[in-house]
C-alpha cells in the first residue's frame, strides 16, 4: 500500500517529476538541489545537462544527471573533486556526474549542444 506522499508513478517516473523547458526530467526538489550547488561551485558559469534526463531515452528515476560547465580553460582537479564531493555527500538519490566542457574532444561537444538544456545560465558581463 502507497505511504502519504510517496511517488505516484506513471510508468517509471513519478507524477513529481518535472521537465525544465519540456526536457530536463528530475524533480523540483531535486533540481533545486542541484543548482545550489551548482551556484555555489561554479558561480557565474553556464552549466548544461545532456544525457539520458534530457533525451528520456532508458529513463529510470535513478538515472544518474549528466552535467558539463562550459569553460574556455580547463578547470582545475580541486575545483572538479571538490563538485564531486558536494554532489555525494548532497543526498540526492541519483549519482551527478559533472564534466569539463574544455576537457571534452570536438566531438563530443558537438554531440551535447545538440541536445542539452541548461541548468545553470553564465553571469553577464
């Protein structure tokens, strides 16, 4: 028997769930989760999701958040552990993996910007 205010799901998703301009599947909750953290970390820097959260493609509620920061210059590993070690100990119930948008090969980059949606919009200058 459901608890009070447990998930309804309607296929594999909760009812909860949310899509941040029609694509990014994660629940409010969790998103804003995320973007303090993000905020926190990467203050002032565009970060976007891609992967299966934004595709819906093999989408599970434990699907892990797949987030590149779009750099010009390689970030550094303290600033990349340190995203790690916020992301664990943050008790969301989904693993994020962050990734730098420097670091990446051409490719893959353009892969992601052809689908991706942002979490996180750069300061303006």
């Amino acid at each position: 028997m459901r608890e009070t205010g447990d998930p309804i799901f309607w296929g594999k998703l909760p009812f909860n769930y949310i899509w941040v301009y029609m694509a990014l599947c994660i629940e409010s909750d969790h998103l804003e989760k995320v973007q303090r953290i993000l905020a926190l970390h990467f203050e002032g820097m565009e970060v976007w999701a891609h992967g299966a959260r934004v595709s819906g493609v093999d989408l599970t509620p434990d699907t892990e958040l797949e987030l590149v920061v779009i750099s010009e210059k390689p970030l550094s590993f303290e600033v990349m552990t340190a995203i790690e070690k916020a992301f664990v100990d943050s008790g969301l119930p989904f693993r994020v993996d962050v990734i730098d948008w420097a670091k990446l090969p051409e490719s893959l980059q353009k892969q992601i910007k052809k689908e991706h949606e942002v979490v996180q919009s750069a300061a303006e200058s």
